[in-house]
C-alpha cells in the first residue's frame, strides 16, 4: 500500500526542488529497451563526484571508504557533520529532453541505522517520490529505536505505476534524529545509506518503465474518435 504525504509532513521534501539546473537530463539515447536505469555504484561513490553532480540538493552527506575489515571494503553515504540533527539528498530525473515518459518505477535502496556503543542513538530514515514536489509517496521508513547497540538496517524494494506521463520524478531521503535521541546529533558513521561492496549488492537503483510520447497527430485522432462515440451513445439514447 502506498501511503501519499503532504509536503508539510514530511522530513524531507524539501530537499527536491524541480529545476533543470540540478537534474539527471534524460534524452532518447539513455532509453534502452523501454526503460531509463540509474544507479549508484561502488566505483561512483568512492568520492563525491558523482554525487555532487547528480543530486538535485545534497545536505550534510558525503561518500566514505570504510576499510575497518581489511579483507572487504565498503563505500557508503553518511551523514558527515556531527552537530547535525538531520541529513538527506534529493534527485530530479527530467524526462523533459526525451520523446518518452514514465508509466512504471522499480526502485531499491539501503538504510543502516547503527546507534553509538552505548545506545543513545535513536534516529529515523525515510525516502519517497513526488511528481510535483507536493504530494509525496513514502516508500521507506523507519527508526532506530534508542537502547539497541547495534541498531538496525533496511533493503527497501518499491515498485508503483505512474499515471500521467509526468516530465520529472522527484525522489528524496533523510535521516533524522528523534527527540529522544541521547545525544541529539546524527553521529558520523553510524547513519549510511547505500552502503555496499564491490558486488554492488543493493546499491541504490531506479529503473522506469518508458512509453513514447503520443505524436500531436495522435492526440488528434484520440479526441475525434472519443467525440463521435460520445455522439453516438447520446444518438443511441
């Protein structure tokens, strides 16, 4: 079930704002067979390039190598700015450059919440997906709960129709300490979201479903045949 949200109520809608200046620009040549993919691999978040020229607004998260294992390393996205009590990223896919449109997405993305050694993190993840920046539809969300040393984590896979053939899809997530958070800070490390290793096994991923834009003449051709059969059921009556 997807639950639709208010901009009002939810942690992170602002973070998208739908400007072509801060959007991944789909054109024809980046559609193959039907469908646009995007994703964050572990090569691309070795650093932030990619992540500074991909997102739309990107607050208090950085691309880290975690190499504590020797025997695997990790690339992850974390909140960077210990004092902070919140963090998140937001994309635009523009469609606006293509002769196809969105009717389908499958998503996947992962949070790990992880509390400090002595528990006193309590912090919430969400994410979700606007076509207008207004109405939003969550697709993760979670807390972990203050008092569990090892926190927690989530694999979210979402997957929804789009009725519309918007122009652009909006996706935004953050992380949030809750009030009763110890500390009342998002330690560094310990809020992740894309955490992965070279197999790339749940990295985040965005897969639409494209259709072509119906040609002018079509259109057309649509409404004169919704016409005459309009006609006909009022003649028929």
């Amino acid at each position: 079930m997807h639950r639709l949200v208010r901009s009002a109520a939810v942690v992170a809608a602002f973070f998208c704002v739908a400007s072509a200046a801060f959007a991944v620009s789909i054109t024809d040549n980046d559609i193959a067979g039907g469908h646009y993919v995007y994703d964050l691999t572990f090569s691309e978040t070795a650093n932030d390039t990619v992540l500074q020229n991909d997102t739309s607004t990107l607050t208090r998260l950085t691309c880290y190598v975690d190499n504590w294992n020797p025997a695997q390393t990790f690339h992850e996205i974390i909140a960077y700015y210990t004092q902070s009590t919140s963090a998140g990223l937001s994309f635009v896919f523009d469609f606006s450059g293509s002769r196809y449109r969105p009717t389908a997405m499958s998503l996947r993305e992962k949070f790990n919440l992880f509390n400090n050694v002595h528990g006193h993190d309590s912090t919430r993840a969400w994410s979700g997906w606007s076509v207008d920046n207004a109405t939003w539809t969550t697709m993760t969300d979670f807390t972990t709960p203050q008092g569990t040393p090892h926190g927690g984590g989530t694999l979210t896979n979402y997957s929804t129709t789009i009725s519309g053939m918007p122009e652009t899809i909006c996706y935004a997530m953050s992380m949030t300490t809750l009030p009763d958070d110890r500390d009342n800070v998002l330690t560094a490390d310990h809020n992740q979201w894309n955490r992965i290793d070279s197999s790339n096994q749940g990295c985040f991923r965005v897969d639409f479903t494209m259709a072509p834009v119906p040609e002018p003449a079509t259109l057309t051709l649509l409404g004169v045949g919704c016409t005459a059969l309009l006609f006909r059921r009022r003649k028929a009556a």
